[in-house]
C-alpha cells in the first residue's frame, strides 16, 4: 500500500482499520534452500486494530491497550519522528484484539500507527517501508503483505542481507465468500513471543529437506488449487496435513502440536464430524477450522462448545476471510466530513 502524500488540514482526524491475519504455517525453518521460513496466511474480517491519530500539542498516548502495546506505540512514535516528521500527534486506540494471542496484534497495531503518521502528516510511505522502520516482517511476510491485499496469501521468507525488507508475495488467492471460520482460543495462555519465542527456535532441531518439500507440495497440490477452485476437500486436507506436521516439529517448545490441549480438543472434536481444515494461527494459543460454509460453521461452533463445555476461559466465534487490505481515511472534525481515503 502506497500512502499518499498530501498533508491534511490541522484540524483533520486520520482512521485506520487493520485486519486481523491467521498465520498457517511455515514451509521451510531451516533454510535447506537458502531461504528460512516462507508463509501461508490468511486475512480475516474480524478481531482488527482500529486507530485515530490527530495533531496535537505534544505526543500522546490514549485508548484501552497493554502497558507493552502503550510502550510499542511511543517506540513506533520515535522511530517515525526521527524518519520523517517532528510534529507531535496523538495516537488513540479504539479497538485491538488480545495481544499473543495468534492474530498478529503486534504488526497490525505498527502498521496502523505509521500508516495514520505519514496520511496525517502528508509524507509518502509503503507499508514495506513502515514495516521496516518499525521493526516488523522480518520473518514473516503475511501481516504486512495481509495490510496490503487480505486474501489468502504466501510469502516467500526472508533473502537475507542481500534483499533486506517484508518477504516478497508469491501468491495471493481470493479466500471463497461462502467459507467460513471457526476460532477457538484460549484466553488464559499466550503464544510465545519476544525472548522466550528466540529461545525456542534456538533450541529446535533442524527441519528436514524432506518435510519442507512435502509442505510445498502440499502447498501447491492440495492447498492452492483447494482455494482457486472452491473446493473445500483437497485444501482442508492439505492445511491440516501441514499443520500437523509443522504442530509436531514446534511442539517441544509450545507444549504439543496446538499450544493449548483445549483448542486441540475442540478443533479435533470438529474435525472429526466435518470436512475441515484444522489448525493453531502462529504460536496460539488461538485455533481455527475452516468449514464450506455458514451452516457448516454452525455446527462446528456447536461441536467446539460441546467439547469444551464447562472450560471458562476458551472462546470460540465464526469469523470470514476478508480479501482487502487495511484501509485509512482522514475526516474533518468535527463534522467529520470525508475528505480521502487510500
């Protein structure tokens, strides 16, 4: 995404909804080809960021978040003041899901906050080059190239030093309209992350050539032509294989091939009454299944709930792909007046 740059009105207000994405496996940790990780992802239309930024007399900071997401957008700040503006803002946040909790929170917050900066100050930026500023993307691709396009999406890892930047796209499909998706999260765990999640790649065998040949295959055969053909059985297929096996590589360092065995006990419950394509998003501790359509959703939700009946803290809701990017708009205040959107 290309950001215009024109400089609004002082008075001007700038609005920006970035989705939400599911990260659905790694194809090769361990670089046998030269190129580390790889990604398939999918945007979704539900559990975004929302944020509004406005000048303002001196930097500030408002809305509900984290301490750590109140610390991540005043370092955001910093970074964006040094790269192209001394004016101050204030940044307000009005929506944003739980962070580490498998929807990349973190990117979308980055994102959202540097997209509103450079629209509201009329600096040109791409989304690459936010990301890149603010530190995010550098392993996977899918939550940058995701605030792009949405969609169905593969990237194709990081080159290294020689093209430093967001994993270039590979391949983008349309997620089908009438498919749905089901999540299921624990609320008492979080993903790993930070420190904790550099140990645990750290302390990870190698991959093997041949199973990061057998995930690109599947990729290929079974998950891509599931997509653009709409037909649930081949990519359902295929995503759980690749999921179970890159669950089985990950699990001595999160606990088992899902992060938390309640997901897995929902997801596995579904699975096994319904064509599905069943998973964790990233580190978890959110899961998914990915049914034909609203009714099949229905009950698989029914299915998921039974499983976890009497288990307080799992949250289950059906969701759909969204197959746009995040968009940013400014609008006069007060009337709020809309004046441009990108």
């Amino acid at each position: 995404m290309q950001l215009p740059g024109r400089r609004l009105q002082p008075d001007a207000c700038v609005m920006v909804d970035a989705p939400a994405r599911l990260h659905l496996g790694f194809l090769d940790p361990n670089a046998s080809l030269g190129r580390a990780f790889g990604s398939l992802g999918l945007v979704i239309d539900s559990a975004g960021t929302q944020v509004e930024a406005r000048r303002a007399a001196h930097d500030q900071i408002e809305g509900t978040m984290t301490d750590a997401e109140r610390e991540r957008i005043a370092i955001c700040l910093e970074r964006l003041h040094a790269a192209y503006d001394p004016t101050p803002v204030a940044i307000e946040v009005t929506r944003t899901p739980r962070a580490h909790s498998g929807l990349g929170s973190g990117t979308q917050l980055s994102l959202a906050v540097g997209s509103a900066f450079v629209r509201l100050l009329g600096h040109a930026a791409t989304s690459a080059e936010l990301a890149s500023l603010l530190g995010r993307g550098a392993r996977s691709g899918i939550g940058v190239l995701g605030f792009d396009c949405g969609g169905l999406l593969v990237d194709g890892g990081p080159s290294g030093d020689l093209h430093p930047g967001v994993p270039p796209l590979l391949a983008r499909q349309p997620f089908p309209d009438s498919w749905r998706v089901l999540l299921v999260s624990d609320n008492a765990r979080e993903g790993l992350h930070g420190a904790e999640e550099r140990r645990g790649l750290a302390a990870l065998a190698p991959f093997p050539q041949k199973l990061a040949a057998h995930l690109c295959h599947l990729l290929l055969m079974k998950i891509l032509p599931g997509v653009a053909e709409r037909n649930l059985v081949p990519f359902a297929q295929g995503l759980t294989e690749m999921q179970q096996t890159i669950g089985e590589y990950f699990a001595p360092v999160q606990g088992g091939v899902f992060a938390s065995p309640d997901v897995e006990r929902a997801l596995r419950a579904v699975a096994a009454e319904r064509t599905a394509g069943i998973g964790q998003s990233s580190w978890g501790p959110t899961g998914f299944a990915i049914v034909a359509d609203a009714r099949e959703a229905e009950g698989a939700l029914a299915t998921a709930r039974d499983a976890t009946r009497g288990v307080p803290h799992i949250e289950c809701t059906i969701v759909t792909g969204r197959n746009r990017g995040a968009t940013v708009r400014g609008v006069v205040a007060p009337q709020q007046q809309r004046i441009d959107a990108a």
